[in-house]
C-alpha cells in the first residue's frame, strides 16, 4: 500500500461538498492500492496552512490551497519551489483564466474565487461606476474581510500593486476590516457598513431592493485556489485526476458561484456576464520586493488595527 499525504485548505463554506468528495477519493485510491492522509487547514483546524508550513520543513506530496501565502510568501515558497513538480501538462485549462493567475508550471489554478461588491445603497458609489479605482480615488469607506486569511491579504495586494504602498495605508484607514469575509457580507446586510468587497456566494443573495451587488467594472479581486505536487511524489497525478472530475469542478462552480479553471468543468451565469473580468497582483509585483513591503504595512496597518499584534 502506497501512502500519500495531502494538505487541505480550500473553500471553508463548501466544506461538506469537499469533506465527502475527499472521503469517496480516499475509498477509491484505497482499492487501488493507494492510502491518502488528508490534513486539513484553516477555519476550525489548528493551524493555517502558511503558518504551519512556517514550522514544519516538511513538503507533502501534494498541496491544494486557497491560502495565498503558501505560494507568493518567499519565506514559504522560495524553501518549497525547486522540491516541486512541474504540472502544466496534467490538465487543461479555459482560455478565459485570468493571465495574471497563471502562476508559472508549478501552481495549477484550479478554482478562482471572486470578490465583488455588495452594498445597501445605490448611491454609495456617488455616481461612478462601481469599480475600485472609484472606492479609491473617491476615498469611499469600504468593508472587506478575512484578516488572517487570503480575503483580505488579496484585496490589499491589489491596492499595493495598482496604487502603490502610500494610497494603501491611506485606503485600510478608512476600511472596515472584519475577521471573516462572511462578516463582511453581515455588516453590510445589517446597515453597519454601507459598502464590501465579499465572495460571490453571498453577494448573489441581493435582492435589488435592500441589498445590491455589482462585479468590480476593472475585475472581481480574484482569490485562487492552487495545487502544487512535489517532485518526487508517485501517483500523484492519478489522485488528482481522480479527484478533479467535472462533477466535483462544477459543483464548486454552482454553488459557490466560483470560476472553475478546469476545460470543460461549468461557468455560471455570473462569470459569463461579466466576461470572466478578474484582477490579481501583476507578475512583476509579485515576483519583486513589493511583497516585503506588503508584509510590513499589512501587519502595521492592518493587524494592528484590530488588535491582532
């Protein structure tokens, strides 16, 4: 029996769906002779993946992950890179996936998780288009979350890489910054904010009359769900085929109004009118020193905020 370790930490609000497809991989690799040992990361579980890998030197076979800082922080990914496998042949990916998510050979995107505007007032935008350049630039107050998670590390990413380190402190002074992005989506629903930046699946509950939501006119901030194998890691590649069926792509797609990266996995109606338009950090910011200096404003601006540090 051939063992295989894989870490965890997906879509935490679709942790039935993938609880149970875990739980049918494991019974079908185990009648072919494999044994997978899943371990699971983030909300309700010990550790964050980043943080844990911080301890841990240790590389498992294969990583599927939501949590951004397994693969853009240099003091993870820079210690992991040259140990993993490159995966670009293994699938086949839509046309229509957003360039700058394309990671390189090594990070498949598999899933893409988009935040968009949700609001309780037509007029917060003060006549603009509802984009974040006009959040921006018009200084209007914004609420968005997930402090210790990719949420709101990718939605300040974003600021940093578009308007730079200055008009990114400036922008998370005026911002309400919750601990989850669910909270986000409650505040506005609620009356205490008036605008947020959330996940698809809870903006779509807009009804047009007390609620609203619009996607971003210059892209959805796009949070990615990767995969990365390590080198050496044998039947790897059956798993995952196993594993990402068009069943299992398209459920996320349907009910968690995601974008499936995979070719011939489902796009919702959602993803198709707005043409697939997302917006993640450039190549060039992420591959340069801009990352250390996100690290130094986001746990002085942001974490110190709420009391975090």
């Amino acid at each position: 029996m051939q063992k295989i370790l894989m870490y965890w930490s997906n879509i935490c609000v679709l942790k039935r769906l993938e609880e149970a497809a875990l739980e049918r991989l494991k019974q079908t690799l185990y009648g072919r002779g494999i044994e997978l040992e899943v371990r699971s990361f983030g909300l309700g579980h010990e550790y964050a993946m980043n943080e844990y890998m911080r301890l841990d030197d240790a590389v498992p076979d294969i990583i599927v992950s939501t949590d951004a800082e397994v693969f853009e922080d240099a003091g993870i990914f820079g210690r992991i890179e040259n140990k993993l496998k490159d995966i670009s042949g293994w699938f086949t990916l839509k046309d229509v996936l957003p360039p700058e998510v394309r990671q390189g050979p090594k990070l498949l995107p598999f899933l893409v998780i988009p935040l968009v505007f949700s609001y309780n007032d037509p007029s917060v935008f003060r006549g603009g288009v509802p984009s974040l350049r006009n959040v921006i630039e018009n200084k209007i107050p914004l609420c968005f979350g997930g402090i210790n998670n990719s949420g709101a590390r990718s939605v300040v990413k974003v600021v940093m890489d578009g308007y730079g380190a200055a008009e990114a402190r400036a922008f998370i002074a005026r911002s309400m910054i919750t601990g989850m992005p669910v909270q986000a989506f409650s505040a506005v629903r609620s009356g205490a904010a008036s605008l947020a930046l959330v996940p698809s699946i809870y903006a779509v509950r807009a009804d047009n009359r007390e609620l609203f939501m619009s996607w971003p006119a210059d892209g959805a901030v796009a949070v990615p769900s990767y995969i990365a194998v390590r080198e050496d890691a044998k039947n790897a590649r059956a798993v995952l085929e196993t594993l990402l069926t068009e069943e299992f792509c398209s459920a996320f797609a349907v009910r968690g109004e995601i974008f499936s990266a995979i070719s011939g996995t489902e796009d919702t109606r959602l993803m198709r009118d707005n043409n697939f338009h997302f917006r993640y950090p450039s190549a060039k910011w992420l591959a340069g020193g801009a990352q250390e200096e996100f690290y130094t404003v986001y746990d002085a601006d942001v974490r110190k905020i709420v009391g975090l540090v």
